[in-house]
C-alpha cells in the first residue's frame, strides 16, 4: 500500500525533493549535509525498509567510502599538512574533511533518488510535465501505450522470420543483415498501419476539438497546500541565510564554520524539519491510523 | 423516434468498379438492438463508417443520412463525437493511452470538460462495467477482452445516444465475447442505448438483438426481427452462418416464426421432436483409436520465461500424430501460444524432452525450420517483407527447381491468382491468411503449425479453410493447430487435446474428446446430448434426427 506522501499531491511533493536536492547539491555545509544525509536514509528506511538497506549497504556507502579516499588523493590544497606521499605531495586535514563532506553528499543525494523514484511514479511527472507543456503530456502517454506494443510485435515477427528460414541468427553474415533490414521495414509497415488505425478512434472520440482539458488524477487537499507553504517559507529562510552569510563553510586554504549560535541553531532546526517533512507525514498517519483501529 | 435514417445511400470507392453500397435504405430507431451480418466484404463496414462522419471513408457518394431527423453533415462535430459511440475490431489499435484511467477520460478530455466532471463520470464507468480492480493498472497488462470492455467503457463515459460497433468481438475468446455481448445487451436494456453491431459469430448475438439486417453484395437482402431473417434468408447460402439450433431445428421443420434460437430452446425442440422416437444404442463406432506415428513428442516439458518468472508450462505432455490435424483447445492465458512455440523450439524448456521426427529439437538446429516445421503465426502481417504478394511468396520459393511452377500451384491452390499484384496490407484479413499460408507452405514442410488460425473468419472462410487442410492432409503433411473456436476444431480435427492450466488435460479422438465434456463443447452437442451423446457436429445432428 501507498503510504500518506506518496498519495499527496504530486506538486507537493515535487517542492520538497526540489528544495532538498537543489539545497544539497549546492550547499556543502557540514550540519546541512549530515542534516540531509541522515533525513534521506530515514525517509528511504521509512518508504521501503528492504530494498533501501541493500542499496544502502551494497551501492551507496561503497559510493561514499570511495568518494572520502578519492578527494585527498588528488587534491593537496590545504595548510594543516598531516603527511607526504611517496610522491613528495602533501596531505592534508582539510583534503580529507572536503573528500568526507562531498562522500557524504553524494551518498545524500543517492538516498534521497531512491525515495524519488518511489514516489515519483510515471503517471506524476508526466502531470508535472503536463502543467508546463500540455501537448507534451498526451505525446507521452502515447508513446508510453506504443512502447510495448511494438516490442510485442517484434518479437512475434521475429519469431515468424525464424520459422521460414528468414531469421537474424543466420551464419552468413549477407543473409542475416539482408533478414534484419526486412524486419525493420516490416516494422515501419506496421508501425503506420496501426497508427492510422489509431488516429480514426482518437478521433472518433473527439480528438481534436477545440477547447481540449486535461484530467488530473490527484486532488489537492488543504494539506497538501500547508505543507507547501512550509517548505516554501523554511526553504526560503534557509537558502538566504547560506546566501547573506549567516550560515557558511570554508574548505580552503583552512577550515571554518559559522559560529554556533541562536541564529544558526534557527536554521539548522528549520531545514531539519523540512527534510523530515515527509517521514513526520507518514509515521503521524500511521498513528493516527493505528489509534483509530485500535478504538474498534 | 428515429435515430439514424439512410435514403438511397450509393457509395463508390475511388479507383473501384462496383458499388459498395448499392442504394440502401434503413431506419434505426431509438433504443433498439441492430444486429448487421452478412458475408466478408458485403460493405457491412462502409456502411457503419458513412454515420459516423469523421470516420466515413472517402468516394463517390449519393443519398442521405439523417441523424435525429437533421443531415449528418450538418450535425456539429462536437455532438457527433459525444452522441455517436464508435468501437472497432482490434482492442489494441483503439487504445490511446498507457493507462486504464486515462483511457476512460481521454473523450471528455478532448470534448473540454472539467476536472471533477471527468472524475465523475470516470468513477461511474469503472463501477458499471466492473473496472475499479484494474482502475490504476497499466493497459499493456490487460487481457484481450478486457480491453475491449474498457473501449467500450471508454465510449460509453462520453453518453453516447448510439453506439456503433464493428465486429467487437472478432478478436476475443468465447467467453470472453459472450461476457462482451452480455455487457452490451444491458446498455441496451437498462440505459436504452441504441446498438449497432456486426458480428460474424452470431451464436449468441443473433438471439439478443431486436432486428437483424442481412447484406450481400451492398445490398440489404433481409431485414426484421430475429424470426423474420430466418424466414427471407432461408434458401440463401448465408443461412449457413445461423446458430447452430436455427439450423439443426429449421431443417426438422420447426414452425415458421418461431424456430428456437439458443441451445435451451433447441433443446426442448428437440424433446418434442423425438418424443415416442426409439433412440439409437450409443453408436460406438465413432470411436477410433488413431494409430500412426509420433512425428512430435512432448514428455514433461516446463518452460518459463523469466528465471524468477511464473512456469507456463507445467509438465506438458503431448504427442502429434504423423498425416492427422491435431488441435489443441483452451481459453485465453492458458499457455497455448507458448507451447506451440515451445514445440517448434522457438523457446527452449527448462526441463524435459521435445522430439520431432525421433530425433531431439536441440540437435536439429536452424535445419528444422522450412523444411520440417512450417509456422504460421497468428498475426499474419508478421510474415509479410514485400509491397506486392507475388514477390513476397516468391522469396519463399527462391533457390528451388521450377520456382515459377511451384508459386503457381500453391496459388491456385490457395484462391489468390486474383490478388497476387496487391499490397498484402490492403487485402481482408482471409485473404491475408491464405497469402501467409502460400508463404509458409513454399518452404514445403512436413509440420504445418498454425495459431488461431480462425480468428476473424466468417464461415464461408472458414470452410475454405477446412479444405485446404484436408488437401494437405491427404499427401501426408502433419497438421497442428492452437484454437478456442470450438465448433471448428469439433467438424474438422482428427484428436482434440484442452489445454490447461500449463498442461494437457485431456486429449483423445475429436467425438470421444466433446462427448466427454459437458461445458465446453460445441452448441449441437449441448443440444443433443441427451439423445446422441457422439454427434458433436449440427450436421450429424440433423441426420440422426432424421434416421430415427
């Protein structure tokens, strides 16, 4: 079953994995990062236990674990110097801290697409792609209808090629190019005739009217609206406090962080409850649930 | 009130001599239950087309249509698309979209209508035709027949006043059709939707419908109620194509104007009929045991597609007798199509053994195909590489002696001297049939395996079809056929086998095989079981009626 975010409105849910990943991408702020790093896995956890630890542990910690050694291999900037290399290059604290924080970035914004694909299924980007461009929508539906019927005839035509001696796994090498181009050109035949036959039932349905709508298989509820409201204001708060300076990182030539302090803890606690958003919707629905039946 | 009426309709395709329409004058009223049959290429389809405006085909054209009294043409495109229901043959080729709920809201997404009105209408269908289990699903998941509910579903969310039907029901299984039609039936019973269908099958339909129009060569030969068609089309040849109980109860002389019409009542005619009759003994000399070889064999076969996949295959065990016609019967989804490739070695078993000709499929390589098994699929047009037939059929015979002769034989043999010239897209779905035939039978094979080879066929092709088989027969080829047309394989087979869940359930001799099954077995077997538990055919029905 689909839990509470997944059912929400598609535009909701595309705010938060914009904000989250565009924030991610751009900022790499310790606190920030870890901040998302730790919601994305939660979220993952929380969508498809499973599934998410096996890629966790088998894809994106490796991904991690290589990007953290790679970074101080290559890069010597830096001027708390811990060691020489054979080579004569130095190492340095602040190569190894940058190399941890992109690691953990990147593991970030992998936990997090593993959540995005989940939730973002085809039919809502294809509605999200639809607000922008209307005609596009419909093109892709179709194509999405004709995929797979073509990949169902060609197997059917392949396998009746096969069976008159005509087929593409013929030794001499003439013959077998000679039986593919013929596939191909029974292909396009068909691809037409069907489409033909296609367009007279579009249109037999009134395809091409004018004043055509668009039929949206999600409603939007007045929580879908207050939950982007939020994102919206706290997203807003935190990317101008990493734009004005409030909240900053230094890498290079030496480490350095904004002071700890009651505008940063604001920030830090803020952009920790957008992330969490969608793990606080699902688990509070969850409850809620779980209350209500245990009433019965 | 009447909702279509035609006055004079005359229709010339460009480039044709003949009329396809030949002066034709009809009224259908409202809330009434059309039937439209009539040989292939009667211009039944014309017909239906010229109300449907958007979809009439282009030539030469004279006579009216009126539409609720007013001309078609000067009815908005707009009503006509929401007024007017049109479904065609193929339920895939009608499918717009990739999902079930778009598919319900493409129409009155593109007659402008709002969201929520959308989603009202969308829940309404999905409830009444019984789509809210695969309401979310995706289309390619779909059965046949559940496509065609849902083009039907999808038409039907617009509220048409009339709906128009070409041969909906041509592409599906038995009970597949049947649950289509009885869908149709209620639309027609409790909405009072007007209904114009054209069947071939008309088993069930003729029995539902309100009246029936009969069409030959652009005319309308006959048109009235269900009785009154038996009446004007008794001495016409196309009276063959009647429900099995008209035809078995007609030629009994069941009274004029009240010939039973179902197998209920074909049964309680029959009662009557042989009532103080003294009955035959159970005539046991139908049964045969075939002797013969095994030129195929199957023993315990599994085969899957995908490792992790479901088997399809379970065990198959199967043996084609050398020279007889071998069918094997089943509904949709039970794994027929796969075993048939499986036994041609197309796909390769996980576990047992396929022999063809005693020798095992895996050491024959691509030596098996042309000259041992012939495959006709059941898409013809998946065989077709050439834009004329002539130089399509003739790649098949390239290399062998006197090529020219052989082409010729196979062509007269097969009825298509006439369209050699042709593009083989443009001929009926019979004729494309036979051309994929002279396809596969230039290859010369010993094996002829065919898929569905009657699907679509009306019975004039399908007798055809029947000879030719028994030509073939007769010089010693072998010949194999999947089908779920029952009353086909019950007058032509030698062995019948069902096809179940992976397996073959039953095989054996074609009388023993129907007389042995209660449900799915052929309408004349339903009917006479009781008396003639072997006659299986209307034919041998009729006789023994007679005899006794």
């Amino acid at each position: 079953m689909r839990n509470q975010f997944e059912n929400r409105h598609p535009l909701t849910q595309f705010v938060y994995f914009m904000m989250v990943f565009g924030i991610s991408v751009f900022v790499m702020h310790p606190v920030i990062t870890g901040t998302a790093f730790v919601s994305a896995v939660i979220l993952g956890v929380v969508i498809d236990r499973k599934r998410f630890l096996k890629m966790l542990f088998c894809l994106y910690i490796p991904a991690v674990i290589i990007g953290i050694m790679i970074n101080p291999l290559f890069s010597h900037e830096g001027i708390t110097i811990l060691w020489y290399f054979p080579d004569g290059n130095p190492l340095t604290l602040e190569s190894i801290i940058y190399g941890i924080m992109s690691g953990i970035m990147i593991g970030s914004i992998f936990a997090l697409f593993f959540s995005f694909n989940k939730i973002m299924t085809s039919d809502r980007i294809m509605y999200l792609t639809g607000c922008v461009f209307p005609h596009i929508s419909l093109i892709i539906a179709m194509a999405l209808r004709f995929i797979p019927e073509f990949k169902h005839h060609l197997s059917e035509v392949l396998n009746a090629q096969k069976c008159i001696g005509k087929g593409v796994n013929e030794k001499n090498v003439f013959n077998k190019v000679k039986n593919a181009c013929a596939i191909a050109q029974i292909m396009a035949t068909w691809a037409f005739e069907s489409s033909v036959e296609r367009s007279d039932a579009m249109r037999a349905r009134g395809y091409g009217l004018r004043r055509r709508s668009r039929y949206v298989p999600f409603q939007m509820t007045k929580w879908d609206i207050i939950l982007m409201i939020f994102m919206l204001i706290t997203g807003s708060i935190v990317i101008y406090s990493l734009i004005s300076g409030g909240v900053y990182v230094w890498y290079y030539p030496y480490f350095k962080i904004n002071e700890a302090g009651g505008y940063a803890y604001i920030v830090y606690f803020l952009y920790a409850a957008m992330c969490m958003l969608p793990v606080f919707d699902i688990l509070l629905e969850e409850a809620v649930w779980k209350s209500l039946r245990s009433k019965i | 009130m009447e909702i279509f009426t035609i006055k004079n309709l005359t229709f010339k395709y460009p480039q044709s001599k003949n009329y396809a329409l030949d002066n034709i004058s009809i009224t259908v009223n409202k809330g009434e239950f059309l039937l439209l049959c009539g040989k292939s290429g009667c211009g039944k389809t014309t017909l239906i087309r010229q109300m449907k405006a958007v979809l009439a085909p282009a030539g030469e054209k004279s006579g009216e249509i009126y539409y609720k009294g007013k001309p078609l043409c000067d009815v908005p495109e707009r009503i006509a698309a929401q007024e007017i229901g049109y479904v065609m043959q193929n339920p895939d080729r009608q499918i717009v979209t990739d999902k079930v709920w778009h598919e319900l809201a493409f129409g009155l997404e593109n007659l402008g209508y709002k969201n929520s009105a959308i989603r009202i209408r969308a829940a309404e269908m999905a409830s009444y035709f019984g789509i809210q289990n695969w309401f979310h699903k995706d289309v390619k998941e779909l059965s046949g027949g559940q496509k065609q509910i849902l083009n039907l579903a999808s038409v039907m969310a617009m509220q048409p006043g009339v709906i128009i039907l070409d041969e909906p029901t041509s592409q599906l299984c038995n009970i597949a059709a049947q649950e289509f039609l009885a869908l149709l039936k209620r639309l027609n019973d409790e909405l009072g939707i007007t209904v114009i269908i054209i069947e071939h099958r008309l088993e069930n339909v003729f029995a539902m419908c309100d009246r029936a129009a009969v069409m030959d060569k652009g005319k309308i030969i006959s048109i009235g109620s269900p009785q009154q068609t038996i009446h004007n089309i008794k001495d016409d040849d196309f009276f063959d194509a009647m429900p099995v109980p008209v035809k078995i109860c007609a030629s009994l002389g069941a009274p004029e104007y009240n010939v039973p019409v179902n197998v209920n009542e074909g049964r309680c005619f029959l009662e009557k009929y042989l009532k103080g009759k003294a009955l035959p003994n159970a005539d046991d000399t139908y049964y045969k045991e075939f002797g013969g070889d095994n030129i195929i064999e199957a023993s315990d076969v599994w085969f899957r597609y995908d490792k992790n996949g479901e088997d399809v295959l379970k065990g198959l065990n199967l043996s084609v007798k050398k020279g007889k016609l071998t069918c094997v019967l089943g509904g949709n989804g039970t794994g027929k199509t796969t075993m048939l490739y499986t036994l041609c070695g197309l796909y390769k078993p996980y576990r047992g053994k396929i022999t063809v000709k005693g020798r095992n499929i895996k050491k024959w390589g691509s030596g098996l195909y042309g000259k041992v098994i012939g495959v006709l699929p059941q898409d013809p047009t998946a065989l077709f590489r050439r834009d004329n037939v002539y130089e399509d059929i003739s790649e098949c015979a390239a290399g062998a002696e006197n090529a020219d002769k052989k082409i010729e034989e196979i062509s007269r043999f097969l009825d298509i001297t006439d369209i050699l010239d042709e593009h083989p897209y443009d001929l009926s779905g019979g004729e494309q049939q036979r051309c994929a035939l002279a396809k596969v039978l230039l290859t010369e094979p010993e094996i002829l395996i065919l898929d569905e080879p009657t699907k679509g066929f009306d019975g004039f092709h399908k007798r055809k079809l029947a000879e030719i088989f028994k030509t073939l027969l007769d010089i010693g080829i072998t010949v194999l056929m999947v089908s779920h047309d029952i009353e086909f394989c019950a007058e032509y087979a030698d062995i019948c086998a069902l096809c179940f869940d992976g397996g073959i359930t039953v095989s054996g001799n074609v009388k023993e095989f129907f007389s042995g099954n209660s449900f799915y077995t052929t309408s004349a077997n339903r009917m006479a079981r009781e008396y003639f538990p072997y006659a299986v055919t209307a034919e041998e029905v009729k006789e023994l009626c007679i005899t006794t």
